[in-house]
C-alpha cells in the first residue's frame, strides 16, 4: 500500500482535524473562513433546533454530509461521550504528524520547536498558535489528548490562524520527545525555579522547548528527559508570565 | 507649599489609584492581596447586602471609612454617574505622574517605555501591566482616560503585579509624548502596516514605544507625532499579534 495515489490520500487525511459537538460544530459552520470537509451526523439525532441548523448551513455551504450509526459516529469523533452525535472534519493545511519532523531535519541543528505538556486554556491555545504561527519558527508539537481540544474557542482565539499554522501533532509526546532527542535536538523544558535564562541558551543543534501546563508546569516523566531547563528572566518581583507570551518570547527570539 | 513635608506628602497621594463602583471595591476588598488605603461611602447609600458587605470587609480589615456627601464623593471618584457612592483608594507602590520622567531621564539615551493609546480590553491591560513590569524596562505610560481602567479585572488579569508595576500616568498622553520627544525621546509608533522592523531600530535616544487601541490602532493625532512606524514581522499570513503579546516582544526583545 505504498503506491502514489495511497501517499497522497494519505497526507490529504492527514490534514483533517475532527472537532465534535453541537456548538463547536455549529460555529464552525458559521465561519466561513473555516475550511470543511465533510459533516458527519448520527442518524439517531433528533430533527431539532440546532441540528436543523448544522444540516442547513452545510447545504447552503455545499458540505458534504454523511450519517452513521451511533457507534460509527463515535468512532469518527473519537468521543462518544461528548460528541452529541454531531462532528465535522476541518482541513488543515499545516496539520502533520509530527514523524515527518525527521532525523535530517533535526541533525541539520537549525530547527526550532515548541512542545505544549498539558495546556488546558483554550485562549492561551489559541494565542500561543498565533504567536508561534507569526513568528516563522518550524512549529508546534502538541499530543492529541491531555491539552485543550481544538475546537472552535482555539480557532477564535487563534485569530484563524490555526488553519495554517504549522502544527504537528503525536499520540505520546514524552515518547516523541525522546525520539528527537535521539535524532538530535536539544529538549528544553521551561520553568520559572530554572537557573539559566532563555536568552543565553548557546547551542548549535536544534531545540525543542516545552511549556508546560498553566498550574503545575511541565510533567515529571517529560523534565526527567530534558537536556536543560531554562527561565525567562524576571523583574519587579513578577514571578510569572502568561504561558502564551512565554511561547511568543521564545519563538520570536531566533529570528 | 514646598517643604518637605508636603512633598512627601503628595508622592504618597500621587501613588492612590480610586477605583469605584459596588462591585469592583467589593472585589477589591475582598483580595487580601490588595493594599487599600481608605474607603469612600455617599452617605447617602442605603444599607443593603453590597453595600453591608463592603462595610464589614472593610472593618475587618481595618480600612479607614470616609462618608461624604453625593457631590463630595463623585469629586474623589471623578466619576459621579458611574461610582453608585462608592470608591476605594487603592496604594500602588509604583504609580506616579509620568511628569517624573525628566528630561536628564530621557537624554540619557538608555530609557524605554512603553505608552497606551487606548487599550480597551481589561484582560490586554492586565497582560501588558504583567508583562512588562517582569521585562524590567522603565515603565508603562498610560493616560487616565481612554483607555480600560484600572478596576479589580485589570488587576486580576495582571496577575497582582499592577501594585508594583512602574506606571506612569499623565492626563493628555498627544501632549506628555510631545514634551519627552522634546526632552530627547525618540516616539515609535507600532503599526502592522510599517515598514521597519522593531527588531532593526537602532537608535542612541531613549525610546517610547506606541501600542494603540485593538482595533483601530495608534490615534491619528499621535501617530502624527511619531518619529518612526514600526512592525512586528510576521509569517505564515498571520496579521496581527495580540497586543499583550506585542508589548512582551518590545519589552524583552527590543534593541
């Protein structure tokens, strides 16, 4: 199953984000900068209010729309409990696995990354795509599960960015972390209690930097496999900074 | 009236900022993290649940009481349609008038700032207070109106660090900005539309960086003043950055 046509189906799902629920769905059928490919409905849903809604925006917007069973459905959501039989597929033109960040790309020692551990603000989310998006770095690498979802909320708070932002996602980003590392990066976990600044962090291979969750930082298992653990030095007694300025800092620092 | 004493005296009052309005005293009061100097009550309030509860609070927490008449306490408020008789005087350790900023100051060529031009949203002014108080450049300069006030979401969003953070407050910001550009300050106006890169400024004067509003921008009548339009250079199509994020990117990365 390697042939062409297979690679190139392939990279095309690739690309597809699946967001579920009524509301989240039902925004993003409002937003007409939002990209769909296709609408995928529970054939036990009620003809109600707002799923008369969801049907009739997707025909004026010529989406296509599919129905599955209940079990189908939730396969497709990836989340039955919470996918009130309603979700859509998003085409993202930046949305890769993060495999495709290869032993090359990394041994080459120019590349730059930001990992998200665990970021559970859907705004931070959002701001942190439109700051590293706009800043040129080589992306962001964030697990599927364990952060905030990428629903309509990031994408608002994304400023839309989101469908172009370079953003690789993986199952299991400990693993993923320590893979690279072994392809050659510099694995840096940010930290306010770390000893050396941010901006005085000389190396000549590639970096990946991890922020950690709003509350409690960067996950054990994930800081136990750091290289460095650096900070972004404070004045005035601040002891903090936003994590989505903390992300814009450091990927607008290697300009 | 210059011993002294009355000097002291007025650098202690130059450092209260009023907040008023039930809900925002309240609020304030209720932070045990917030230093309140005294308390103002019409009296003519009556002596409902809000109005008690700030009462007790305050007693608990042995603030000074004032009651003034209507008119005497929308004097102190400066806000007589809005305070519903009340408002709290609020000690910021680094709030002054920016008229401090002197001209030995700015000649030095090794000051920055960063001044408001009508910053609306609470949450962009509590992250750019934040922000920049951690950077450690000289200060905000902000003008008493026009912009967001200073209430107890602004501080929330600032992450406390507004009663310490140097503020600069001036009543005309077009004004105070053509006094320091006389005293030796180069005045830069941030502008998506720019052509120069914040990054590639390099000047030997001290400097005031212009964030404006959210939506429209730096004011006309301030953008005039300007001695230079400057941008944040962006990729990947993305057009603008959040302006808390913006005003990190000056305060750290600058120069």
């Amino acid at each position: 199953m390697s042939n062409p046509e297979y690679q190139q189906r392939k990279a095309f799902f690739d690309q597809l984000l699946t967001i579920y629920g009524r509301k989240p769905v039902l925004e993003a059928l409002q937003d007409s900068a939002m990209q769909i490919y296709k609408l995928h409905l529970a054939d036990s849903n009620k003809d109600d209010g707002i799923i008369r809604d969801i049907k009739k925006i997707a025909q004026q917007r010529n989406i296509n729309i599919e129905f599955h069973d209940r079990k189908a459905l939730s396969r497709i959501s990836k989340n039955g409990k919470q996918d009130q039989g309603v979700a859509a597929d998003l085409q993202l033109s930046g949305y890769q696995p993060s495999t495709v960040i290869s032993k090359d790309m990394l041994s080459s020692g120019k590349q730059r990354y930001i990992a998200l551990d665990r970021i559970t603000n859907p705004q931070n989310m959002g701001m942190i795509i439109r700051s590293v998006a706009a800043s040129g770095i080589d992306g962001i690498i964030l697990p599927r599960r364990g952060g905030a979802p990428l629903t309509a909320l990031v994408i608002k708070a994304s400023a839309g960015t989101l469908f172009r932002a370079p953003l690789f996602y993986c199952e299991n980003l400990a693993k993923e972390l320590a893979r690279m590392q072994a392809d050659g990066a510099q694995i840096c976990g940010l930290s306010s209690h770390a000893k050396h600044s941010v901006f005085e962090n000389p190396v000549s291979t590639s970096q990946i930097y991890i922020l950690g969750n709003e509350t409690d930082g960067v996950s054990n298992d994930i800081e136990r496999l750091c290289d460095t653990m650096l900070k972004i030095p404070m004045h005035n007694g601040v002891e903090s900074l936003n994590v989505a300025v903390t992300a814009a800092l450091i990927a607008f620092l290697g300009r």
